[in-house]
C-alpha cells in the first residue's frame, strides 16, 4: 500500500498541507537567497548578517535553500507526502532550535545563529509540524477523515453487548472516543 492510498485525491487536507509546506518553502528560499546576496560575511562565519531580522552566513542560507526546496517539492507533491515532510521538517526545525541554543555565543556556531533565529526555529518548527499533523492527529476527528476510517477498520470486530461484558470479551485500555 501506499502512503498515497490513505487520503483521497480531492480531500480538503491535502490543500492544508500543500499550502503549509508552499508558504513556509517560500519564505526560507526567500531567507536562503537574501542571505546569499550583497556582502557576504563567509561560509561559516560565526558572526553572520542580518537578513529579514535573523543572523545568517553561507551555510545557513544554502541550509534554508535546501529545506525550502523539500517544502516546495511536499507542496507540489501533495497528498500524505506533503503532511509527512512537514511534520518531518517541523521537527528538524525544533531540534535545530535546541542546537542553536546550545551552541549561542561560542566557536561552535558554525551556522550564525542569533536568539532570534533560535525563536524563528521553534515557531516555524511548530507551525510547520502542525500543518503537517492537521486532521491526522486527534482522538476527535470526524467519522469521514480517512485517518479515522484507517485507525477504526478493525471496529466492526468488536462485540457488542454491556460495557461489564465487552470488556471481559475484549481486554484492553479504554478507547478515549467511545466506541
């Protein structure tokens, strides 16, 4: 099976994710090319130039470029393909959030990272993965979302009758949905 089967081709979330993945790539190709243009203060230069109000030098903006581009290809790609490098991306962000707080202010900051592109990191990270997990993620999705159908194919397998007896017929932690 693939990833593609799960979400229907004219589903209203592929347009979330597209949309997600298209905005935050172009920002970043954005951030890679501006900080690629006029003085450039090295490749890896620790004290980097200011551009669209965060620190970058060479590496970082060919690191945006780069992850700019996977975005915009999960956008033209769509589908779970889209959700899942968003959430993959979101979660790369985050993780670089916590390295450059980790490495702000010494020779281990190869990338030119500021608290600001610390706090750009975290808040595009969560915006990114939450466009990513949009209506796959919840005990409350809607009974026609596909991720819902695939988590409760096995349903119909269920015996029916008292909570006292279901439970004895099936052990198991309670569903938080009910069923």
């Amino acid at each position: 099976m693939r990833l593609q089967d799960e979400l229907p081709v004219d589903h209203r979330l592929g347009q979330v994710y597209r949309y997600g993945a298209g905005l935050g790539g172009l920002f970043l190709v954005a951030f890679g090319i501006l900080g690629l243009t006029g003085g450039s203060p090295g490749f890896i230069d620790t004290t980097g130039k200011q551009v669209l109000g965060m620190s970058s030098n060479g590496a970082l903006s060919v690191l945006s470029l780069v992850a700019g581009g996977i975005l915009i290809l999960g956008a033209i790609i769509g589908g779970n393909i889209a959700s899942d490098i968003n959430m993959i991306m979101g979660v790369l962000f985050v993780l670089a959030g916590f390295v450059g707080l980790m490495v702000l202010d010494s020779s281990a900051n190869r990338l030119a990272f500021h608290i600001g592109n610390v706090v750009f990191s975290f808040i595009f990270g969560f915006v990114i993965l939450t466009f990513g997990m949009y209506g796959r993620v919840s005990s409350h999705l809607p009974q026609d979302n596909p991720y819902w159908k695939r988590r409760h194919e096995h349903d119909a397998e269920r015996p029916d009758g008292p909570p006292v007896l279901v439970k004895v017929l099936r052990p198991g932690p309670p569903n938080p949905t009910g069923h």
